[in-house]
C-alpha cells in the first residue's frame, strides 16, 4: 500500500469537509430554508468569496478560447444541475441515503473518463467500483420499505453523483493553462447567474427569521464545502486525475452518513452498514493497485 502523500491529505479534508456539509443542509432544509432559495444564496456568497480571491491573488479571471470556454459552460451546466439534485434528494430522502448513495460517484467517473479518452483505468479500479456499486444497491434496498417509498430522493441522488462525475472529467483539461482559484470562480459565477434564475419565486418567499445556528450552517456552507474544498479537490484532479481522484471520495459516503446518525439521529440500517463496508472495500482495492490509471495526453 502506498504511502500517504500530500494529495491523499487534501482529498481525506475535503472528503470530511463534504460528508458533514450533507449533514448541516439537511439540518438547514429541515429548520426553515426552502431548497433553492438556500443553493442560490450559498453560491452567490462562495461566487463573491472566490471571485474576490482570485482577483486579489492572481490579478484578473480572464480565460480564453473556444475550447476552453466551452468546457467552462459545460461545468457550469453540469454543476447547477448538480446542485438542484443536492437540495431536492435531501428534501426528499434522508441523509444517510443520500451519503450513501453517492458512492456510485467513481464508477460513473470512471465510465466518462474513459468515454472522453482522459483516462484509461487499469482492471483493479473497475473491480473497486463495481464492489462499490454493489454497495450502493445494498444502501438503496436498506432505506427501509424499499425503493418506493423515496424513489424521487434516491434517483436525485444518482443524478447528484452522474453530475459531479462529468463536472469532474471536465474541469481536469483546464488545470494544463489555469489555477484552481481561477476556475473555480469563473465557474460558480457562470452557475450562480441561472441558479439565481430559478430560484427567483423562492427568494421571494423565503422568511429569513431563521434561527442563528441555521445562519452560521450556512456561513459554513459556503467558506466550506464550495470555497475551500473546491480548491483542494481541483489541485488533486490535476495531480492525479479524476478517477482516483473521485474513487478516494468514497469514504464521503460513510462518514456522513456517520454525521447524519450522530447529529441528525438518522437510523442505519443493517443492510446500509453491509453497503457502507462495500464501499470501503472498494477503496481497499483502488488503493493496493499496483499503479494510478494512464492519463491520455
């Protein structure tokens, strides 16, 4: 087993940093905050935060090119889509389901990074993988009552995961030319403008007498998990691609779903347990591979 690196220390914050932020929008939807009137208010202040950073520390957010704009407006796409399916899967489901859930996360990196022709993983990570979609399934059935009874959250919450998955694939090209700060706010900014769109109706009607612990959730929310960890997980895309990159966030799933029962007090189930284990066996077996997968100049 290789030893821990840098990299390795970057993903495991954000991963921490991810899994009690699922925890704390949960809490914040269930305490007053309508879904979209929450996201839109939470990018608009990661938007300025990040902006503000990078005006400061790299003069300018100017980027350029047909090919390079393009990517830039299908992560954008790619993360407003995911940020309605993160809302409205934990409106709909709990928490622990929705942690578990997105698991399914590296498989689909997998798939699109290879589709794309950005990578080409070696045998042990697609074994990983499918050991972790195996878990996920188990997760799914254990939701008690079966599929049906919040079949709307859990397909959100595929979606989720699909999402974030081609967000990833199509933001690794653009480490070659920029910083992380620099996409990172040229892309929240690009989400923000019709996240706030839709959210308009929401906005409107939101009461905002919201308890102080609901506000500093949202305070956390946005310097958290949208600023700092963005950071960090571009900086570890770039060094050492998406696939390995998403395969060692699966340890997202089981520590929020462990936030969810302490905080929350969310049962487990047994059959969620035996998923959450699978899912842990799978970055087992991504992390004793004998090498990373092949980046495709």
């Amino acid at each position: 087993m290789r030893r821990l690196t840098t990299v390795d220390l970057m993903l495991a914050a954000t991963v921490v940093i991810w899994a009690f932020n699922i925890t704390v929008t949960k809490y914040v939807l269930t305490h007053g905050f309508r879904p979209l009137a929450y996201a839109s208010i939470r990018y608009t202040g990661a938007v300025l935060l990040t902006a503000a950073l990078a005006v400061v520390l790299e003069g300018s957010l100017s980027v350029g090119g047909r090919r390079t704009l393009g990517l830039l407006g299908l992560a954008a796409v790619m993360l407003f889509l995911n940020q309605l399916a993160f809302v409205y899967s934990l409106k709909l489901t709990t928490g622990t389901t929705v942690a578990l859930i997105i698991g399914t996360t590296p498989a689909f990196t997998g798939l699109f990074s290879f589709a794309v022709g950005l990578e080409r993983p070696e045998r042990r990570f697609w074994v990983g993988a499918l050991v972790t979609f195996a878990g996920v399934a188990l997760v799914a059935v254990g939701t008690g009552g079966g599929l049906s009874s919040h079949l709307g959250g859990e397909l959100l919450a595929i979606g989720l995961a699909a999402s974030w998955s081609v967000y990833s694939v199509t933001i690794a090209p653009l480490m070659r030319e920029y910083s992380p700060l620099r996409i990172s706010a040229v892309v929240l900014l690009a989400m923000c403008l019709p996240l706030l769109g839709v959210a308009g109706p929401q906005l409107g009607s939101q009461d905002y007498g919201l308890g102080w612990l609901v506000w500093m959730a949202l305070a956390f929310a946005i310097v958290g998990p949208l600023t700092l960890t963005n950071l960090l997980w571009f900086t570890a895309i770039d060094r050492v691609g998406p696939s390995r990159a998403t395969l060692f966030g699966n340890l997202q799933p089981f520590v929020a779903a462990l936030f969810a029962y302490l905080i929350l007090s969310e049962h487990i189930e047994r059959l969620q347990i035996a998923g959450g284990a699978l899912i842990l066996l799978g970055i087992v077996l991504e992390r004793t591979r004998s090498g990373a997968a092949v980046p495709v100049e």
